[in-house]
C-alpha cells in the first residue's frame, strides 16, 4: 500500500523543528531537499559496518563496500533510465551537478588540445564553432561553458526566453547552427519552475551533430527522468536536491561517448598504466572519470533515495507537487506581488519566485521566515533570467513530496502580510 503524506513526512526528523517558535513550514527544497531518516542511517550504518576504499583493497571490508558503492549507483542508474551494467555504466559520480558540468566542460577543453585521440575530436573547438546555452541558465552551466568558449575561440550563443521566462525552444532552427558543437540548457529552470520543451533542441541539436547537455538538477527530483528516451547526450543531477546526502551527484553520458570523452582529473584508480616517459593508459568509463576518493558512504545513501524515490512513484511526486504549485501560485493574486515565470500550473514544477512591490527580497524572506517558513532569497545562482524580468534577485518558494496543502496556504497568507506590515 502507498504511504500516506502524513506517513511520508513522519520519515522525516527535520519536519520536527520549530523555527522561532513555530513550526518549520520548509519550501526551499529547489536549493536543497530534506532526508528521510533511511538516508540519514544509510550514511551513518556505512561507516559503522562496511566502511573502506573501494575499487582499491582485496580484504572483507573494501569487497563490501564496493558493492555497496556499485550497487547504489546502479539504483541511481535506474531512476533516471541508464545503463548500470558492468562494462556498459553511464554514470560518473562526482561532487555534485557543478562538478559534473565542470568535468564535461574541461574535458572538451582538453580534447581540443589534442588530448584523448582521434576518437575525441568529436568534442574538440576551435574559433568559428559555437556553444549555445540560455538565459535560463543556473550559472553551473553558463560559467563553465562561457570559460570554454574563452579558452578555446569559440563563440557563445544563447536562447532567449519569452515572457514566462521559458526558453524559446521554438527557436532552435535559427539559434543552433552547423557551427553549433555543444548545446547545454536546463530541463527545468531553477528560478522559474518551468519545464524546457526539449523535444525540437535535442532535434536540432543532433541533426548539425552538436552534443547535447542537460542539467537535470531541478527535473530528477520532481519528474518521471528518462535520459534515454530524451535522448541527450551527457546530463548532471545533484543527489541533495533528490532526498539525498550533499557532496555527492551523477554525471550520466551515453557510453560511446565516454568511452570517447579524455579525462578531466587525474590521479589515483583512473589510470591503467602509468610510467615516467610516456603518456599513461587510462581505464574504461566510468573509473576514468572517478580520480581519487570517491564520498562512498555518501554515494551508499545516495542510492538508499533513488530506491525511496521510486518505492513511493515519481507519478505521485508530479501529482503532489503540481497540486501543491496550484496553491503556491495564488500569491499572483495578491496585490503587488509579481510571479517571475509561469503563473498557471502548466509545464512546471512548484518552484515560484516571485518579487513584491515596494519590498526588499531580504527583507521579504526575513519577514515570512519569522513565520516559520523557510524558502530562498537572492538571485538564485541565475542572474541573467533575472535581468530578464527587470529585477536583480528576488524570493523563491519550491516545494518538495513532504509538503502539504495547508502548508501552500500558510505561505500564501504569510505573503499577503508583506506589504501591509512595511507600509509598501
């Protein structure tokens, strides 16, 4: 039987907290989501009973831990439709989603050096291509490909977005070029909430024989993901933002391709063989890609919520959030109050920024936290999507599966006492 929403909030101890004697209301789950307690005991018992280095000793213990560490990303694998075979995986682990775009982004870079061979030379640059990205950026995927375009003469290129704030994906036809070599946008925009129609971008891309990049951060936690079926190329996603612990993310790309890609750090368990007077031979993906340590225990309860996550259904998680984005949405009815992206429930997730007349966002987020309700305040990591809407930052409320209808309310309410309560 499907547990009920007051079941799934039981699963979490931070629900628990009182936030200046009231009871925490938390909507910032777009900057980083909560856990429930299998995750927390996932990390804790790792280190308690299996913890070692894996892909490293041939004792008990790193046996162990090994397979928990593959096994976990196997599980993570299956949440957002890749390989997880042995020999055929099209997961990376990294630090997070910035890692992984930043891995992607430098190791373009090296092959346009020349590094990685002729198989590589598919991601190389040079003056006179193009990268295409959107002013819906978060800026862990404008920056790293803005520097790449520097470093190697290329030239950089965006969508523009119409006035929800959507990407102008009707656009593809005469802003992706056969100069284009790299496309990088966002499935969901972490400002917004809106849901990039990515069917005529993956189209234009691949016909012009541009790689494909999406940042998956704000659709992995909310969505029924599929990267095979949305045919990319190369994707990131952060484990925090889906229930899971920091420090840890995934960096999915379609296996010929890593097999391609050149390395982008370099250290131990990422090379084959290695001398003093020759270039080293360097393991099959995903190791190539994995130099060092890797955060197992992190990993370990990375993949404990990717199996909570598919155990209670990414359907009801799309079902309940849309319900609750309908109620989020209702500030728009307040006077004053401006909603930065989509006003109606249509092709988004419930992550609503909006900016309200007259009133500082600082002092806006101060006032509704001394509510007891937590949610963002700034510009996001997404400056330009805010210059498009006339603003410099703004507040962001973003939901997450333990959130209740009541809850919407009480921040709706919370929202209308603003500009009475400064005299705006």
């Amino acid at each position: 039987m499907a547990p009920t929403l007051q079941q799934i909030r039981e699963q979490f101890p931070i629900l628990g907290t009182t936030v200046h004697g009231k009871p925490l209301v938390y909507l910032d789950s777009a900057a980083t989501a909560q856990k429930p307690q299998s995750v927390i005991d996932a990390e804790s018992q790792f280190y308690a009973t299996i913890n070692a280095g894996v892909h490293r000793g041939a004792h008990e213990l790193a046996a162990r831990s090994t397979m928990a560490f593959e096994d976990a990303r196997a599980k993570v694998a299956r949440l957002v439709g890749a390989n997880a075979q042995e020999g055929e995986e099209e997961l990376v682990v990294t630090s997070g989603a910035t890692a992984g775009l930043n891995l992607l982004a430098t190791a373009f870079g090296n092959a346009s050096l020349g590094r990685g061979g002729q198989a590589a030379q598919r991601f190389a640059l040079q003056p006179g291509d193009e990268i295409v990205v959107s002013k819906a950026e978060h800026h862990s995927v404008l920056l790293p490909f803005q520097e790449l375009a520097a470093r190697t003469g290329a030239t950089l290129l965006w969508f523009d977005l119409d006035e929800d704030g959507r990407i102008r994906s009707d656009m593809a036809d005469e802003v992706i070029s056969e100069r284009t070599k790299i496309v990088a946008v966002t499935h969901v925009a972490n400002v917004t909430g809106a849901i990039t129609d990515l069917a005529p971008i993956v189209r234009r891309a691949h016909e012009v024989g541009a790689i494909m990049v999406l940042d998956a951060c704000q659709s992995v936690p909310h969505l029924a993901v599929d990267f095979h079926a949305l045919d990319v190329d190369f994707a990131a996603f952060s484990a925090h933002k889906m229930y899971g612990p920091t420090g840890v993310g995934f960096l999915y790309g379609k296996r010929e391709l890593l097999e391609a890609l050149p390395p982008a750090n370099f250290g131990g368990s990422m090379v084959e063989l290695a001398w003093m007077d020759q270039p080293a031979q360097y393991m099959m993906p995903p190791a190539r890609f994995e130099a060092g340590t890797q955060p197992v225990a992190q990993v370990v309860a990375a993949g404990v919520a990717a199996e909570w996550m598919q155990g209670i259904g990414m359907d009801r998680f799309e079902q309940h959030e849309r319900a609750i984005a309908k109620e989020l949405l209702k500030i728009g009815d307040i006077d004053g109050v401006r909603i930065l992206g989509p006003a109606n429930d249509r092709d988004r997730i419930g992550t609503v920024a909006f900016e309200i007349e007259g009133v500082h966002p600082h002092d806006v987020g101060q006032f509704i936290d001394a509510q007891g309700i937590a949610i963002r305040v700034g510009h996001h990591c997404a400056q330009p999507v805010h210059r498009h809407f006339g603003v410099y930052a703004s507040n962001r409320a973003s939901s997450g599966i333990y959130n209740t209808v009541d809850e919407a309310r009480a921040f709706v309410q919370a929202v209308a006492q603003v500009r009475p309560f400064f005299h705006a």
